[in-house]
C-alpha cells in the first residue's frame, strides 16, 4: 500500500485526497506511519464499515440480482451476457 501511495503523490503537484474501504492494508501500522510522514501530501478518507450505497459496484450487483432470472443461473460468459 505505501508503495501505491507513494506512485500516486508522485504524480500530482497538490494534495491528493484518497477515498477508501476500511481494509487492513489501509489501516496498517505501516500505512499510518506513512500516512504521517507525508501529511502534506495525501489524506485518506474512510467510509463507512458497511456503505453498500456509497459503493457503485454494489449497486450494479444487486440490480443484476434483482433482473436475473432465479430458475436458471448461467454457466458461461455467453449465458451471463445474453441474460444480463
């Protein structure tokens, strides 16, 4: 994680504020005393523990639940395609 920090604050002349999910890598003991020595450079912002909402990818997956059909789940790429 600190090296993808790193890349990142590499390419901008400004703050970088960085949204992310509460994972372990990004609350790391490592990751904080990275975070601290470069302040003036990135902030990350958490979200909520559980935020289905504010995640798109979620909102994509249950609509495909709620629009696929529940008798036939697909078995290939081709069958999800045709179905979604």
């Amino acid at each position: 994680m600190c090296r993808f920090l790193d890349r990142l604050v590499g390419h901008f002349d400004h703050k970088v504020h960085l949204i992310v999910d509460r994972h372990s890598a990004h609350r790391s003991k490592t990751v904080r005393a990275w975070l601290a020595d470069h302040q003036d450079q990135i902030e990350l912002h958490f979200l909520p523990s559980y935020s289905p909402e504010l995640n798109p990818d979620e909102l994509v997956n249950a609509d495909l639940k709620r629009s696929l059909p529940h008798t036939h789940r697909a078995r290939n790429q081709a069958e999800l395609a045709a179905e979604t």
